[in-house]
C-alpha cells in the first residue's frame, strides 16, 4: 500500500515524500542495529563468563554494560530522528496542498487561451478573467505559505537532526572512552606452559569507570552552536502576523490586486513575444 500512496501523492510532495519514506527505513535500520547491539552485549558477557579466565570474565561483562547502553543511544537518536521527520511532512502536507490552487489556476488559463481562439467575442471571458484574478490571488497566497512554511520547518528539521546526531556522537565517545579504559586493564602479557595467572586485581578500578560513564551521561548538556530562527512572527495561516486574516479562501484585497497586476503584467510579455513577466509595480 505504501507504493501506492507514493503514486498518489502530487506532483508537487512526491520527492520529499520520497525522501521521508527513506528516512523512516533508515530510523529502522538505527533502531534495528540498537537491538543487535544489545544482543551482542548479552553474548559478549556470557561468553567472557565462560573462558574461566576471571580477568577477561570481568573486562567483558564491563565492556558489556557499557555496550548495552551505547545500543540505547541507537534508539534515543531514533526517537529524535523520527521527530525531525515529523516536522518534514508539515511541509509536504503543504506542498500537497498547495499543488490544487496551482491547478486550478492553469486550467483556466488554459481556458481563457481556448476560448480567445475559438470565440473571443464570448461573455464567458469576462467571467474567466475574474476567476483567474481571484485563482491567481488564492495562489499567490499559497505559494507565500509554501516558501514560509518550507523554510522554516526545513530549517527546525534538520536542526533537530544535526544536534541528535552531535548528541550520538559526544555520548558514544564518552561511552568508547571508559571502555578503552577498562579494556586497559586486562594485562595480555603471555605466559609460558605451567605458569598461573595473577588474580584479576582490577574489579573496582572497572567499577570506577563504569560509573564515571554513569556521571558522564547524568551531566551532558548540549552545547552545538545554535540555528537560528527568525520566522516566530509567523501566524497560524503560515504568513507573517501583519497578515492576520488572510487566508487561501479568502486573500486580502491588496493580494487581489496584486493578482490583477500580475495578470496584466503576463498579458502584456505575451503580446510583446516573451514568457519573462516584467512587474509595473512594486508589489506589497
């Protein structure tokens, strides 16, 4: 069903739809290697236990906490993947509903065109005009909505993104670090035929670090340099709050006007030959 809905989707929303469907696969691949993970601590500890060798029976099962939790980093970065996820489909909601204004818009252009050729003297032009002014109106709405709707929640996005993964990174190498650490204490020096092994004499030091980790992740705070924002002025209509009230079904009379100019200011490119609209005004 999946593939079908990608089929479904505008024209508009279908690459970031694309793009959402594949991070979610990649959240899964991150919570699946956080499971492997945490089954690989289980059989390194109850391996470590079964050598009889007290000193790698210790270090592993050390190493083996320390790995369990470097597995629930995997699925914390997960979560925080998944909610910069969430905010990417806020813009293509957006993207997909704005893609009917601009549908409705080439239609009756394309109208207009049709009818200009086989009847131009027709009362139905004057009608279609006024439709295309509110049409283009209502799209020029839309598509401010889009530009600001975009930008900022790309930008909230991969904020979110960029510090989980900064968060990833500075507890796993908090975590790496201690188990370097306790991996230090296992003395690998060889013995001959015959000769004992000391007495594993390093437990508590093991136990030291195990709990320096503990504190280590009690106490990070994050300090990535931060993104800044400069849309909290935007209004529940996604427009800046000096526009509240306009909506798609119901855009400001300076926005109607705007239209009509952009209108005129096509008709006029087209009759001089040239598809580039060269504004009259300086538009609101």
């Amino acid at each position: 069903m999946s593939s079908l809905r990608g089929i479904q989707q505008p024209e508009l929303s279908k690459k970031l739809y694309k793009l959402i469907k594949t991070e979610n696969h990649a959240i899964g691949a991150y919570e699946s290697a956080g499971r492997e993970t945490h089954s690989i601590a289980t059989q390194l500890s109850e391996w470590g236990e079964s050598t009889d060798d007290d000193g790698v029976s210790e270090v592993s099962d050390k190493l083996a906490v320390l790995l369990a939790e470097i597995a629930d980093q995997e699925d914390l970065f997960a979560q925080n993947l998944e909610d910069s996820r969430g905010v990417l489909k806020q813009i293509r909601n957006t993207e997909s509903s704005v893609q009917p204004s601009r549908n409705q818009k080439a239609k009756i252009q394309d109208e207009i065109q049709k009818l200009k050729y086989k009847e131009p003297e027709s009362t139905k032009l004057p009608i279609l005009e006024q439709e295309l002014v509110r049409a283009e109106a209502q799209s020029l709405v839309a598509e401010a909505q889009l530009t600001n709707v975009t930008r900022q929640r790309f930008k909230e996005a991969y904020d979110l993104r960029t510090a989980a993964m900064i968060e990833r990174a500075e507890k796993q190498i908090l975590l790496a670090t201690q188990a370097r650490r306790v991996l230090n204490l296992l003395d690998d020096t060889p013995i001959v035929p015959g000769e004992e092994r000391q007495h594993f004499a390093g437990s508590q030091q093991a136990q030291s670090f195990l709990n320096d980790a503990e504190t280590g992740l009690r106490g990070w705070s994050s300090s990535v340099e931060p993104v800044h924002m400069n849309s909290k002025g935007l209004g529940t209509n996604a427009m800046p709050d000096s526009t509240v009230g306009e909506t798609l079904d119901s855009p400001s009379s300076a926005t109607m006007s705007t239209a009509q100019q952009r209108i005129e200011d096509r008709e006029r490119a087209q009759e001089h030959g040239t598809d580039d609209v060269v504004p009259t005004a300086t538009y609101a």
